[in-house]
C-alpha cells in the first residue's frame, strides 16, 4: 500500500540561510561589497582580495552604527511627539477660549440688547401715556361739543320754522325771535396741542439713545492680555482686572522678574496714560515692559527690559532692569491706592503720580527703541489690581 505522506525540507533559518550560487552557509560578510557570502565564494575571483568578516562580528559592527543613527532619530521623534502633544494642548486651548470668548460676547451683547429693550419698551411708554391723555381731552372736548350740539340743532330747527312763515306772519313775530338766548351762540373753542408732538420722541432717536449709552459703557484705554506666564496670576473677565491666587508672595526683589502679566497692545510712539486701582494691596508693581523679539504674544514668554514702580514690605520704590540694574527707593509717606502710569515714548518719560491728589511720585527718562507693552504685577489675594475706566462722553461734530 502506498503512503499518503509527503517529505518536505525544513526550510533554512535566517542564521542558515544558503548561498545562491554554491548552496553552502552564509558565514562571512564582505566589508566592500556589503554582502553575505560563504567559505566559497571568499575563493572566487568576485571577492578576490576583499576585507571578509565572520557574521557576527560584522553584524555587532554595523549594528553600532545603525544604533548611533537611531539615538539622533529617537531624540527627534520624542521632540516630534511632544510637539505633537503641545499643539493638540494649544488646540484644545484654542478652542476653549473661542468657546468662552463667545459667551462673552454674547453676555455682552445680552446687557446691550436689554438696555436696548428696556430704553425701547419706555420711550413707548411715554407715547402711550401721551396718547391716552390727549385721547382723554379729545373725548372730554367731543362730549362737551355735542351737549352744544343738541340745543344749538333745535335753535337752528326752530329758526328754520320761523322762516318758513309767511311774510307778514315773520315780521310780526322777529321781534320775539331775536329775543330768543339760542339765537347767539358763542363760537366753538379752538383746539390747540391736540397731537402727538412726533418729533420730540422721534427727533435724533439713534443720537440720544447712543447718548443715554454712556452709563453702561465702559472704556479703559489698557486691556490685559489673557495670556499670563504665572499660574498664579487670574485676568478677569473683561480683561480689567488682575487676580493673585498663589499661597505665598514673592520677594521684592523678585516682585518685577516673576509672574507679571502685560497690556495686550504695545506703544512704540505718542503719549499713553493710564490710571490703575491698587487699594490696599501690600504687594504690587505697575509699568512697562519689552517684549521679546521672538516672543509672539504679551505676557507668553520671558519679555526684555522693565520699568516699574513697585510697592513692597519696605515702601515705594523704583525699578528698573535695562542696562545697568537701577533700585530708587522714594519718600512717599501717605499710601497711594490709585496709581498713574504716563508713557511719553517719544520723548523717552515714563512717569508715575497719584491721580487723586494730582501729585507725582516719580519720572524715569531712558531713550526707548522698541515697543513698550504696560505692565501689572499683584502679589497678594487682599483686593484685585483694577484698571480705571475713562469717563465716556458723545459729542456733535
């Protein structure tokens, strides 16, 4: 009986694998062709002469070098994949932030729209109110009218009978019918202010709504800008406001290198002023600050030099990091909760007073190059740094 079994040949193994002319191991590698080969073809006139290494030691070689081009493209794939990380953090970034500046907006137009609403429904009011007073004088003047009517109608009806007689018949009676009180009838009274008066509600509407829009407007001439390098640091919604939320204050030697926030606009010309509420903090900085030449947006990355004034455990002083580090302490006894900061960048002054007694507290000259963003630093949780709004007026040109 046959067998149903058929042979097959165990395949090579990679470590066994057999030389495509001779059939024999692959056991030796040609360092100039880059080739296995086997104890053959080292003979044969191909390889004549060419550097041969054993297997193994020519794969531990190569895989020295093949392991020193890995190590660059490690490190490069680890800097790809934590770039990869970051952006995908900056895109959902991104996205929360549009998400909340949305709502925002929204909030903000809400307060517009109601104020809007509420200005509307009172102006209509008053039109309302004006039209049911005059409708009432209207109705009382209509009804005083036809009681005149109704006797003045039979007088009339009256005379008319009279004329109808014949001659002699009238004469005889004109006497009596003159005498008669219907016969004089006083004239009706003129109607005066009988209407709306339209242009006093509809006069340069849009004007004197935008006009009344002055209490709910608020402008200050320095915004913050959200992107702060301390997590220490909270900007307030409406980019007014800075918040310190840390556990422990920095040292005032520190208070204008660390955790400072800045304008989301820069100056590189003209006069700029604003005013900024410190209250009762006892630890605060206000000034200006470069930005770094590769630095994209304010307050993101490390900026260049600074000029502030900063408030601290040991008073008042000046500081400034540009060239030569400079330290002022001032001699300012009376504490100072609402600060002025005026930039002439032109002329190179910054100066710093109190707005509320119209005194300076001190002026820094310096030749500025590059653009100058203000700067806020607040470093205790008392009260909130606060930028003061600038009183809004609406004038005809």
């Amino acid at each position: 009986m046959a067998s149903n079994w058929k042979t097959f040949s165990k395949p090579a193994s990679p470590s066994e694998s057999l030389c495509s002319v001779h059939g024999e191991k692959l056991k030796l590698f040609c360092l100039i062709d880059e080739q296995l080969i086997c104890h053959i073809c080292q003979t044969s006139e191909k390889h004549e002469n060419h550097k041969l290494r054993p297997v193994q030691e020519a794969a531990l070689k190569y895989k020295e070098e093949v392991e020193k081009a890995l190590g660059p493209l490690q490190e490069k794939l680890k800097a790809f994949t934590e770039e990869k990380q970051e952006s995908d953090r900056e895109a959902e970034l991104i996205k929360s932030q549009a998400t909340c500046t949305k709502i925002q907006i929204q909030d903000e137009f809400d307060k517009l729209h109601k104020f809007l609403r509420v200005e509307e429904a009172a102006r209509i009011a008053v039109v309302r109110e004006e039209e049911k007073q005059m409708s009432q004088r209207m109705k009382e003047r209509a009804e005083k009218m036809t009681k005149e009517i109704s006797p003045l109608s039979e007088a009339i009806r009256a005379l008319e009978q009279e004329m109808k007689a014949d001659d002699l018949s009238f004469l005889e009676n004109y006497k009596s019918t003159k005498r008669r009180p219907q016969y004089k009838v006083s004239d009706p009274e003129v109607v005066s202010g009988g209407r709306i008066d339209v242009a006093k509600h509809l006069g340069n509407l849009k004007y004197r709504v935008w006009e009344k829009m002055q209490g709910i407007v608020q402008y200050t001439p320095v915004v913050l800008s959200p992107n702060i390098k301390s997590d220490k640091l909270t900007v307030s919604d409406d980019l007014t406001s800075l918040i310190y939320s840390g556990e422990t204050e920095p040292s005032s030697d520190d208070v204008i290198l660390k955790g400072f926030a800045l304008g989301s606009e820069g100056f590189s010309s003209g006069t700029h002023c604003w005013d900024v509420e410190v209250g009762d903090n006892p630890t605060w900085s206000l000034g200006v600050a470069e930005k770094s030449a590769d630095e994209e947006e304010p307050g993101k990355s490390e900026s260049g030099e600074m000029w502030a004034i900063v408030h601290a455990d040991e008073g008042y002083r000046v500081k400034s990091t540009a060239g030569k580090t400079m330290d002022i302490k001032l001699n300012i006894k009376k504490e100072v909760k609402k600060v002025r900061v005026q930039l002439d960048w032109d002329r190179g002054s910054l100066s710093f007073s109190d707005p509320t007694n119209n005194t300076s507290l001190h002026t820094l000259k310096h030749k500025f190059t590059k653009r100058l963003f203000p700067l806020f630093l607040v470093a205790s949780d008392c009260v909130p740094l606060r930028i003061c709004p600038l009183q809004v007026s609406v004038t005809v040109g």
